[in-house]
C-alpha cells in the first residue's frame, strides 16, 4: 500500500527500505534534502492519493508536537496518522484530538528492534481503534518479524495502549542490562573466573538466562574482553523515567526498573552529592579519615 | 564412556536418560530402589571400572557433603568425582581436598537448564584442572545443548570456577524474573492494556527484551492470565543468597538482584515487622490512621 | 498581629490555639460550625482588618485550589494568602498567579510537627518574597519551636521554595523510618535479643542514630513490644511519591527514598503481582514446587 | 574500681580520660610507649588485683583475637574480659570459649559515640551473663551519657548481643546517612532552594526528620556549604556488611541498608563495570552514542 512517511533519521531510514522492500509505496520526507523524497510535507499530502496513511517517525517531545500540528493543517477528512517515535502515551490522547476534530485518525505504534529492526523486523505494540489499525495491517505486516503475528506484533488497546506498552518495554530492558551487568562485574571481580566473556557466551544455549541481550553482551564482551574502550557514562532515553513515573501513578513497586534508572543517573556525576553528605557526616562524628578532594583524581 | 551417577531425582533421572540415549553407559545409584541401578554406594564402585567417574546429582549442603566422604572412601587413586549439584563454590575447595589425599580428582560442575534439560541439553559451567576436565568431556558433550560448544559450555577456570559461574547465573536469573514481574504488574495495572499476555507474547520477535524467560511468562499467562492461582509466595534455593553475600566480598554493588532477593523474602512473610515499625511511628507522630490489625484481614 | 485561619482540623484547630496563646487574635473558618468563629468565608473576610492575612491549612489538592479561588472573589489588593497545607510545590506558582491578578500576595509554608506542635512548636520552611515574608514575621515567630530561630524556620526562597523543601523533609522522613524499621525487624528476629524496644530505648542517648523518630519508636515498642496490635498497611500522602518523581525530574539518584515508597505500596498489596509472575516462571522452568493460592492463605 | 584497658588509640585514650574523671584506677595498655601505663600486658596483669577485669579496645578482627588469646595466657580464673570494639558478634562466642577453659568470663561490648563520647558519654550496648555484666556496672555507668539508665545502655541479652545490637546499629546508621544525604542532593539540585544548609538547620527543631546526624550535616554544611572540600569516596568498617549478610541469614529484607552499602561500594570505583556493561549493550543494539573512555575525563 502507499505510505507517507515523516522523518528519516536511523529507524525511518531503515523503515522505508524494509517497506519497499515488502512492496510498499512509501513516500517519505525529511528536512534534509539528500534523503527526503519530497521537498516539504505539504507535498508530501499533495503526492499522496487520499484517504492518506502518514507515518510519523521523528524525535519524540516538541518535533513531534509541532509535526502533527503540521499534519493537521495539510492532512484531510479521513486521513490516518502514525506516531512510531518514543512519545510518551500520556501525549497520545492529545495528539488523537488535535486530529480528530479534522476527521483525521490517529494510531500510536511502540517499535523496538533497533539497527537491527531492518533485516530482523520490529517488534510492534499498537495502540488505535480497530479499524484504523485494520487498515494499516499491511504496514504493520511488512515491519514486523517473521514467523507468528502474536509473537512479534500486539495491538494492545485504545490509543496510547502502544507506547505504554513500549514504555514498559523500555522500562523491563532497563531492568534487563543493569542485571546483566552485575552479573558481569562479579564475573570479572573473582580470580576464579578466567574469562568472563566465555561464561556469557556459554549461557547462549540450555540455560535460564538465555536472551538476545544476553547474547549481545557476549558479542561486545568479544570485540573489548574489559570493556576497556567504553565508558558506563550512560544517558537515558526519557521511558525508563515514565516508567518509574506511571509506576507510582499506578502504586506498582518497580525497585529493580527504579534500581537501573537511577544507576545511570549516577553513572553520570562526576562526585556524588548524597555521597559527599555522607563523607561530610563521617567526619563530624567519627574523626574517620575522609578523602579530600584533591586526593581523589 | 561409563559413568557413575549418584542421585537420580527430578535432574539426575533426566540426565541419565539423556547421557544413555548418547551411548554413554551410566550406572545410577539413588537410595530409592525402584529408580536405583545398585543397591549401595559400595555396589556402585564395584560395578565401574577403574580408573572410575562418578557424577553427584543430590540436593547441596549436607548430603554432597556426606556423599563426597562416602566416595572417598569406595574409590580409588586416579578416580574422579564431579559435583554438578548447586553446591556453594566455597565448598569445592574442602571438597577436592577431601578427595586429593586419596588421589582423586574433583569437577564441580554448574548445570542449568532445569526440567527441559532433557531434551534441549543443559548449560554447563565447569571449574577444574585442564586433565580432569578432557577426561569427561564425552559426557559434557551429551548434555550440552546442540550447537557451537562455546554456547552451552565453559571450562570456566579451577575448581570452583564452575559453581561460582552458576551462582551469578541464578543471582543475574533472579533480577531478570523480577524485571520481566514489574513489568507484567505495571502492564496489567494500566486499563489501557487489553491483555498483559498477548503484549508479553508479542515481545518473543525482534525486541530488545526477547528470551526463554520472557517467552516463558507469556505461555504461563497463557496457562492463567490472571495469574489467579498462583500465589507470590516465593522461596529462595540459595544461589540468590550466596550471589549478595560474595557481591558483599567482592565490594561489588547489585542493587538489582538484591531487591530481587529481599522481594522472595517479602513474599514469604504474612506482615513486614519493617512496615509495622513504620506504621506504628506514623500512629506516634501524626495521628495518621493506622490500620489495626483486626481490620487488616 | 489578626490573622484568618481556614481549616481547623487536627492541624488548623491546634495552630489556632497555639497562636492565640502567643496572643494573636485569629479567627477561625471551616465549614464544621462547631468549631468554626465565622459562618463563611465572606465573612471571614469582610471581619478581618485590610490589609488582610489569610493562613490556609486545608487538604492539598482540589480542597486547596478551590479555597484558593474562593479567596480571591473575597480578598482584595494588598491582602496576603499563606497555603500552610501539604501542597505539592508545584502548585504554588499556580496559586500565586490566580492572586497576583488582583494584587494579592502568596507565600508557601512547609509545616511540621504533627499532633506535637501544639506544644512544642512547629517546624516551618517559608517561600515567597521577603517583604511578604517579613509581614507574616509575628506568626511564624509564635507558630515556631523555642530557641534560635534558624533552628525551627527558614525561609527557603522564593514561592515554591517552602513546599519543595517539605516535600523533601517527608521524602527523608520516609527513608529514616524504613531504616529504623529494617533495624527494628533484625533485632525481632535474632534470638540473641531480648527486648528489640530495649535496644532501641538505649539508642537515646550517646549514640550515632539518636533522633526523635528513634525515641517514638522506642516509645511505640513500649506500648506494644511486639507490634501485634498495628498492621503494616501504610498509606502514603502525597510527599513520597512527589519526591521520587522530582528527584527523576532532577535526576538525583534516590534509591533510598525509592525503596521506602515502594515498601509502602507493597504493604497495601494482598499478594504482589510481580511475586505472582517470579512464581509462575519458577514454575514454567524449573518444576519448583509453587504455592498455590488456595494454600496460602 | 579498677580496671584494665588495652588499646589506647582514638576511643581507649577518650575512654580512660573518662573513666579516670569518674573516680576509676584505669591501668591502660598499648603497644606505644608514650600513651601506655605498663610496658607489656604481662605487666599489666600483674599490677591488676585479682580478680581482674581487662576492657579490650582494640581493632576488631586478627588483632582482637590475639589480644584475646594473649590474655588468656596472663589471666587467671575468675578474671573477665571485655570486647569494647567493634568485633563481628560472630566471634564472640569462639571468644568467649577460648577464655571459658580458664575460667575467665567474657562480656562483649557495642560502644557508640566517637569522638563526642569523652564528653557526652557512650552508647553501650552489652552482651553477657548477668554476674558478670554486674560487675562491670561501675564502669559502665561512668562511660555511659547522663540521664536515665536505659536511655545509653542496655543488657541486650547473653554473650553476642552486644555487638549484634551495635551492628544493627550501624546499619541503621548507614541508611540514615544516606536519607540525609539523598535530601541534601535534592536541595542542592532545585534552583528555587537558596542554601541547603539553612534548610537542614531549620530541620533542628519541631521537625519529623529531626536527629543528631541531622545536626551533624547541618554543621558540616555550614563549614563548606558546597561539600566542595570533601570527595564522596566513603569507606565500610565492616559492620555494614555483616548486617546485610546477618539479613540474609534471617532472611529479613534490608533493601534501605543494602541501597546505603552499594552506595558506599559505588563511591570507590573510578568506573562502574555494572554500567560498562550497560553501556556496551545499548552500543550493541542502538547504535546510541556510547561515550568513549578517552572522552569521560
């Protein structure tokens, strides 16, 4: 089928070439001219055949704000949009009603798989109603992995169902590394252990913890047997924030989500304040020796 | 090759399936006769040629401990023992030196992979020295899963190495299951989400948290998806213990696996004394309402 | 100096003591006519002296904004609104703005104590603009606790500064309690103790963990040394979950006052969702015995 | 009354100038000549009238316990022993054994205090028969804090309860520390706090959150309001550890104190590996920008 698709940064760069490899018609456009398609997105409504379908595939937050604004001012009756960005679900319902009063329809679509997404397909959680998600299925057949529907694709519930979905997901993979993670640093802490990067890859068949990211980890383990070239300076991508967020929204303890997300905050400071208090309450009360500053490089 | 197997319960019975069904020849001894191929420890080294293998597959603590002595004092120079139950790594180094004064040698041997070892091979970490580990490989190689050797094995260095490697594998397996529940809980806690299951089912291709647990959780959801028969009640078999106290050694912080500890210790009390300090500290300062515990249900 | 008080529950009706003892003439308005002095709010306002000062301590929230509103249909220029109540911080700048209009003052005040404060003075963390601040100086001054002044008050900074800085006081507050909680449950469960309240009863004087909380807890073991009267079901009011979330805002790692606000959410579960689903995968792998609900009981 | 006193460093030099000012013939031992009252514990055992009572104040672990087994070679039956530092109550018995054969008793002391107890005096907290606690009770009323009994001492229970109950606590210490601390970082991270430090002072009165630590960093905060000075590198005497592993043992979920000690563990590392982990995961499958070692500083 024919598709408009916004923004072709790493993930929709990719996404239009599975699609059309899968036979679709997709347009895209992107304010950078070497990759753009069309030259601005009122073209991109002007070459699309109405009812149009558009793909939304830009940075979440503000771009994605202003892009369906945008939509809203070019895109007609009976139009349908995408949003397949990291939006946070809470942005869902409101970008549904700027839609909605021009008669435009809105899906939101949480899609993970990353560089790899391309040759593997993206995992798709849905959020919509069910005829425009019908109406989609094409697309959604296209990116999606192979084998079982249900095992690579969910259409998860009203609008905002697939982001919070994806939100969960994000917020579970969290979890996921930083408990791969401890399990490597006891690894390379004991003499015992000749190489931590064989006992990763060992764990690839037979075992409990077998996983993709498992595997991932043996992979990198294998290119820097230390991690000798990275640093664990680590940013977060804002969803393991909303999960900790729509956690206490929802009174659910998340200590292990909670435990990662603020590991990587932390992983972030040059000095720890909370630890600097406790350095500072140490020397007032115990006379223990505290390392100044300028001892510690 | 021949091989003595002392315990045939839930993973000792399966191994020996598996082992005879690749041409090994095993004579299992259990103290239950009617699974038992030998009606003693005595009968057993009798019936094995010399020098012999044996494989000790009995619950750890006590009853590895007095089995290793047992064996010391039926085998011979030049035997060898491997302990493939979850013993402590700790105990390795008493075990073989229990055995070394008599000339036999000792393997501990980490085995994953539960009841589905049977058929799809078990994962193994090996600790031991480079001769004893080449004599019992032919039986390593049965029980591995198919596929490239380095995926479902590790010689992971002297004795110990093995059950050390299985420790972090339980440690790092209990913050995953944790992750993959925060997750279930948030999922199922939002109304937006129609259904936990088929969003954990959709995870099994192309995302960045897909693996056997996660595929596992969906069929359980499947099986219940309200989860309503079975309680959180959950026990602890050790590894998690032993994980946090040699991360404790090894000056190695694992804020997630131990929240994932301290959680099964939760799931087994009635009432937290921790939160019933808290509230009653609350009913002193605030005259907040505290919930008695005849309301309490 | 005149002040009017709305809301005169636990907090309200104990301040309006506390004040008219340190000879201010207050006057009372809640809806309770048996303990109100007014019949409403108009005629609060219409009894009070221009320009005015009007102290709220009504539950934060809807109850807040709305008297908010109220006030300024009431007040007039040059009038001053102080919001004594458990705010979040946040709303501060929205209170502030819906007066400013018509040229009435806002400040925050963080308010502490509890039931104690009649006596022994209340805790006060102050934002606003320094000539607002310093007109409010009499009450504040009697409203205190005895001593030096920077002991019991602070004005923290400009509007929103007095909420934050309570909000932070409770989110600490929750930690502190948990810890003693953790204490109190380890010498419940050690044998070698014999009074868990006698250890902490000793913990008054000398030691490194003396504070007031310790004494209360001393104090509530005493009344009831094993807790068995009090349920661990503990509500949370609104400051522990505002303090996580703004510590993601600021991305200060919390894990402290993280676990207290998750143990609390867990106290108020019956079974744990995410124990449901460690259960349910224990059972997938492994053949553990898991326990049923009907057994748990 | 007369007692023996080895170990003179930090606490044994404070605690003899108090014991001394308390009417007590305090004979004080240790290795440096310019601090002790006798040239050896030989010496020091002979000029001690028999029955003796020996207080040992020395760095727990290997050179309690030689202190220990040199002690049982000077004294004699009828003799008693005193551990005042801060030994793992797990020793106390193998302690208490090596000294029972000579009919010397033993009692095992948890002193709180640091520097400030040669004025204010120390928290005790005692470990041992009742005969025997008896006769020590002139000393311990000297070094314990004025006011009632029970405020600064307790009998905890039987030989091991006195550093079982100066173990818990620490731990409570440390996550004290950190709940202070964790809201000190957030008063230093909000623009809207003008000073931290005032913050924490006005915490000293009339507050919830209102302790002796909470002094401390008030203090500590006036001297260097920034903690500009101080590194947040923290050291662990031990005592945190055994309680989190003592946790364990009673399967008591700590998730406040673990969080204080991971905290401290993560204070001395340059690098978490943890995050290395982490971070070489998320270059795996995102292509996120992961940042260089030679970038991090």
């Amino acid at each position: 089928m024919q598709l408009g698709l916004i923004g072709l940064g790493k993930m929709g760069f990719n996404m239009r070439e599975r699609l059309r490899g899968g036979g679709h018609e997709v347009i895209g456009y992107d304010p950078r001219p070497e990759v753009s398609d069309v030259p601005s997105l009122a073209a991109l409504a002007e070459q699309l055949e109405a009812p149009r379908v558009v793909w939304v595939m830009v940075p979440s937050g503000e771009i994605t704000r202003e892009t369906i604004e945008d939509l809203a001012g070019v895109l007609s009756s009976g139009d349908l949009v995408i949003d397949g960005g990291n939006s946070r679900y809470t942005e869902d319902g409101i970008h549904a009603k700027m839609l909605v009063d021009k008669g435009i329809g809105f899906i939101d679509a949480g899609v993970s798989g990353g560089v790899w997404g391309l040759t593997e397909g993206y995992g798709l959680m849905i959020g919509g109603s069910d005829d425009d998600v019908a109406r989609v299925m094409p697309i959604f057949e296209t990116l999606r992995p192979e084998g079982d529907l249900a095992d690579g694709f969910v259409h998860a519930g009203p609008v905002g169902a697939g982001h919070f979905a994806k939100m969960v997901h994000n917020g579970v993979e969290y979890a996921l590394m930083t408990a791969y993670g401890e399990g490597y640093e006891m690894l390379a802490a004991e003499p015992l252990i000749k190489s931590p990067q064989a006992v990763y890859q060992a764990w690839s068949n037979g075992t409990v913890v077998r996983s993709w990211l498992q595997q991932l980890l043996a992979k990198a383990l294998k290119e820097d047997p230390q991690l000798a070239d990275i640093s664990g300076y680590t940013e977060d991508s804002g969803e393991g924030r909303w999960t900790v967020e729509e956690a206490i929204r929802l009174r659910v303890p998340v200590p292990g989500i909670a435990a990662s997300l603020f590991a990587r905050f932390l992983s972030r400071q040059e000095d720890s304040p909370t630890m600097k208090a406790v350095a500072a309450l140490r020397n007032q009360f115990g006379g223990h020796a505290v390392q100044r500053v300028s001892k510690s490089g």
